[in-house]
C-alpha cells in the first residue's frame, strides 16, 4: 500500500490507491488514516480503482488550521483534479460519509455514485458539539489517549478479530492530536445534508452494521428513504466499522455500485 503526495496550497496531501478501473473515491472515518481501509486497498473490487486520502492533519498529510468538512471535501476534489477524474464514485465511513455528502452539496456533477457507510445525514445537536469541544481540548492537552476511550469501545462488535481491533489502535493513537482536534470542531460545524441526498438521482450504497451505536441503522435507513437510487445493505452482527468486519461483503457492495454506475 504505497502511500502517494502531492502538493496543495502548499500542503501535503497523502492518498493510497489500488485496483484498476472507474475511481471510487473513498474518505476514512474519525480518528483514522487511509490504512484504515486496508481490506478494500489489499483486495480491491473487481474494475474498480479505489482512492483512499488522508484527511488533512491524518495519516501523512499535513495539518491546516481548520479542518471542515467543506475544506476535506475541497481536499478530495483537488485530488480528482490532479489525478485528471471530471467524475468518480464517492463515499466514505462516518466522518468520511459527512465529507463525501459536503463533496456532494459542493460538486454534485463530479459525484457518479454514493457510498454511505456507518454514516448519516444529520448535524450535532447542542450537546453533541459541547462533547466534540470538550473532546478537542482534551486532545490538545493529554494527545490521543481520550480519544482513543472515547471511540474505541463503540468501533467493534464482541466477535470482531483480535488483531483487527489492535490494527486500529495503533492507527488511532498514531493520529496527530492537533488533527484530530480540528476535526472534531469540524464535524461540529457540519451541516445537516438530508436535502443534499435528496437531491441526488444517481446509484447510492447505504451499508451499516446492524450492531452500530455511533450511527445506528434508523440514521442508515433515513438516508436510504431520502435517495431515490439507493440500496440499504444491512451487515448482521457488525458494528460501526461494517467495511472491516465484513470486509468482503462490503467491499462487493462496493464493486456493485461502481458497476452499475459506468
Ligand atoms: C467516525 O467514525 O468517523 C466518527 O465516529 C463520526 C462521529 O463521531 O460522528
């Protein structure tokens, strides 16, 4: 999984890439890296060429001051500029999803399908963005350790492999805490994109563990009922990482959206 740059306002902006086909441009979740879709970058879907940026601040790309959803977004169509990709498919997990609906609401003739995974549609409520604050500045104070607390017991169902669940340990706690800090203020500042989904007409893969606590199945199905060319895939027994712990399922959930969006 060789790790590319490039340069971005003077930044630099990492991204893994495997397969070979129609792009599918796919933004990690909160706190992780790129490497976090290591199952869909080793074995990727048949025809397809997945994308996998770090977000600014994660993985080996540089940190910025702020880090919107918006400003991810615009990262990632800054991307498929410089790879020359008028379109591609564009989806992500949880944060990555909130950046893929923000790509959607910023550029809709770029985006060819959706894939939703472990994600919603919805803005914080009050409560929810004192937390996101109070987690950022814990960030800053104490590094990665709080964080790590915070999400880690919700990522995985019981059954989930062993090495699995350390594999994102050690991707989290290798996180930059300024980035994370960044991010979390911009996941708070998210806008709510259920008119963003209505609005799109092209194919949509809506996946969520049947077992997710951070967006659980009724913010999947609210997504699902919104978007006219969606299909829900619910994984049994899967939490709210689904893409590792059904990695093949997900992923040729994945090769059927691209596929039937050519
Ligand atoms: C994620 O997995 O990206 C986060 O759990 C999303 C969130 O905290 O809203």
């Amino acid at each position: 999984m060789t790790v590319k740059t490039m340069d971005l306002a003077g930044r630099r902006y990492a991204w893994r890439e495997a397969g070979e086909g129609a792009p599918l441009l796919l933004f990690h979740g909160f706190p992780f890296t790129s490497e976090s879709f290591w199952p869909q970058l080793e074995t990727p879907p048949p025809g397809v060429r997945v994308i996998a940026p770090d977000h600014r601040g994660f993985g080996q790309s540089a940190p910025a001051p702020t880090a919107t959803m918006d400003e991810l977004a615009q990262d990632g169509l800054a991307l498929l500029d410089a790879l020359g990709l008028p379109q591609a498919a564009v989806g992500g997990v949880s944060m990555g999803g909130y950046v893929a609906l923000a790509l959607l609401r910023l550029a809709p003739a770029r985006v060819r399908a959706l894939a939703l995974l472990d994600t919603q549609a919805l803005a914080d409520d009050e409560a929810g963005k004192t937390r996101r604050e109070d987690l950022a500045r814990q960030a800053e104070q104490q590094g990665m350790d709080p964080v790590v607390k915070a999400f880690l017991p919700k990522l995985f169902s019981p059954q989930s492999p062993p090495p699995v669940v350390a594999r994102i340990e050690a991707i989290m706690r290798g996180v930059d805490p300024k980035g994370a800090a960044a991010a979390l203020r911009g996941m708070a500042q998210r806008q709510d994109t259920r008119d963003v989904l209505g609005r799109f007409a092209g194919p949509c893969l809506v996946a969520v563990g049947s077992l997710d606590v951070i967006t659980p199945l009724a913010r999947a199905q609210e997504m699902a009922d919104l978007c006219a060319g969606s299909r829900l895939e619910v994984v049994e027994g899967a939490a709210h990482l689904a893409h590792l712990e059904a990695p093949a399922r997900v992923s040729a959930a994945l090769g059927a959206l691209v596929a039937s969006s050519k």
